[in-house]
C-alpha cells in the first residue's frame, strides 16, 4: 500500500470523496454533517493523502491545522472494496506521524454517535484517541462525538 499526498482533483479521490458525503447524507442530519466537500479539502490549512495499491485507490485521510500545535483529523474514508483490510489503520497511522513531525501537541477529530459509526470510534479507541468535548467551532451536538489524543 502507497500512500500520498493527494490534490483531491482526481476523478477516483473525486468518486469516494462524493461517496463520503452521501454516506454522511444517510446516516447524519444536516446540522450534523461536518464532512468536508472537495473544494473544503483543497483549502491551504488541510493536507489530504490516498492510498493505493497498483492503480486502486483503498482509501484516504486529511489533517486539517487548527494552529501551530493541534491538528484535527478529517475525511477519513476507505472504499466499500477495501473494508477491514486495515487501510484505515495504515492512513490514520501516516496522519498521526506527520502530526508529530509537524509538532502537533493534540489531535482532535468529529465522527458520528450512531451505530454506523461504531467501526470508526472502535478504531481512533485503539489508537489512544478518548472522548472529550467540542473543540475548535464545535458545539455540543447528541449526534456527534468528538476524541482527541496527544500525540
């Protein structure tokens, strides 16, 4: 598995990104979307990376800087093929080091309390990553969930 830094112009990034956004269509209300569309994953404050195998994309991640020492995870997202074959495992552990490099002190991260986000929670848990309130612009919301773990 590869990963890189990617643009998010791409029409496979474009693809699961839009798959992304309708799954959280699905299962979030609206006031309690916080994923990121294309244009917000271009900004200049968040790095997005892919990962591929051979030409397929598996799956990507981005980290969004809140300031010189906190980062917030972002747009976590592997393909319906590639599910449970630790692709977000490896992307989650390529956002954690790059955080360390960049000299994030913390690490925060939004994901839903639904069932459909089980998966996701189970996987930051395993990473240190504990529940804590809104950070950032966030507000206390009974469908969202925030973590954070100091890296």
């Amino acid at each position: 598995m590869e990963i890189r830094e990617d643009d998010v112009t791409g029409t496979h990034i474009t693809a699961l990104i839009l798959d992304h956004l309708q799954n959280m269509a699905i299962h979030s209300p609206p006031e309690s979307r916080h994923a990121l569309n294309l244009d917000g994953l271009r900004s200049p404050d968040i790095t997005c990376w892919s990962a591929w195998e051979d030409n397929e994309l598996l799956g990507c991640g981005a980290l969004k800087e809140l300031d010189d020492t906190h980062g917030e995870i972002k747009s976590m997202k592997t393909s319906s093929n590639h599910l449970r074959k630790g692709v977000s495992k490896k992307i989650l552990q390529h956002i954690i080091k790059e955080a360390q490099a960049r000299g994030y002190k913390k690490l925060n991260l939004e994901t839903g309390s639904m069932a459909a986000f089980l998966p996701a929670r189970k996987l930051y848990e395993s990473f240190g990553f504990h529940y804590c309130p809104p950070f950032a612009s966030y507000k206390e919301d009974e469908n969202s969930v925030f973590m954070m773990k100091e890296t």
